[in-house]
C-alpha cells in the first residue's frame, strides 16, 4: 500500500505519484538522456511506465519517493527521495528530473524537503548517494546537499546492460 505525503518548497509541491500520473513519468522515463546513469532501462512504452507504477509498494517504513510538481504549473517534472540502506544504517537518495528542467536547483531544493520530513519521521542519522563519475549534474546536487566524497564503487542498470564506474557521497548528521 502506498502512503500519500504531501510536502511544499518554495517552488514544489512533492506529492505521491499514482498510475494516473503514467504519462507525465513517461517523458522523462523514455528520454535517453535522463535515463543515461539511472538503473532502470528505458522505456519503450507508456504500458511500461503504467506497470511500474501499479508494481510498486511504498509503505513510508523504508522509502519515501515523491512526484515533483511545479507550483506554477502543476506539471509533474520529476521524482526523488529517499530510501533506506540497513547495511549502511543510512538514507540513500535518488531522483529523475526532466530534462528541460535541468539546472535550475530543483532535485537539491526538492531532497533537501524530503531529507527534512524523513528526518522528523523517523531521525537522519546520515545519508548517501551514489553517481557515476564522469555524471557531473549528480555529483552537483550533492555537493550542494552538503555531500562529500566517500568511497568510490560500481553500480549497474538492472537489465545488466551498462556497469559505471561510481563515487559515493555522504553527508552525516548524528
């Protein structure tokens, strides 16, 4: 069961997305460029984004991934949040934005609201994020989080198509 969560930024409104929101997701889900670095393969078709979205089971315990909007507008440009990592005894962030909304400080203004609401939910102790290292839009957001440096490490898309080489940034808070 998903949990509805409404929090607001200066310039966002972060809400729960729901299958109603397919075709907004589907612009960013099926651009090359946004999907470039993200471990989900592209795709192909809105059926693909709609069965995704009917998959998934976000309960509040361990994940908190919200729908960006823009107050202006009402459009939904993006999605992001955290998500446990018990192995690590830390938040992980993730996020995906439009691309026509690239560089405009929206993902960072966006994770910091989600880091704030999670960390009166449930306590922040620090939080992670991993990129790869030659993706310097990501390794921008965290910077400007208050992120450094970690560790570096490998991830891979799901499929197994594609492994980057990666840097994982951190930023303690307890």
């Amino acid at each position: 069961m998903i949990m509805e969560r409404k929090i607001e930024t200066e310039r966002l409104i972060l809400r729960t997305v729901t299958v109603d929101d397919a075709e907004a997701i589907f612009k960013w889900a099926a651009d090359p460029d946004v999907n470039k670095y993200l471990i989900y393969p592209l795709h192909k078709d809105i059926n693909v984004t709609r069965e995704w979205l009917k998959s998934r089971d976000i309960d509040g315990k361990d994940e908190f991934d919200l729908g960006f909007v823009l107050k202006e507008t009402g459009e939904l440009i993006g999605q992001g949040g955290l998500f446990y990592h018990g192995d690590l005894d830390a938040w992980s962030i993730g996020y995906n934005l439009r691309k026509d909304y690239w560089g405009q400080g929206l993902v960072p203004e966006a994770i910091q609201a989600i880091i704030d609401y999670v960390d009166k939910e449930k306590g922040v102790r620090a939080i992670v994020g991993e990129f790869a290292k030659e993706n310097s839009k990501s390794r921008r957001v965290m910077e400007k989080l208050g992120m450094t440096y970690w560790k570096d490490g490998q991830y891979s898309k799901f499929d197994g198509s594609v492994t980057f080489e990666a840097c994982w940034y951190k930023k303690e808070y307890r």
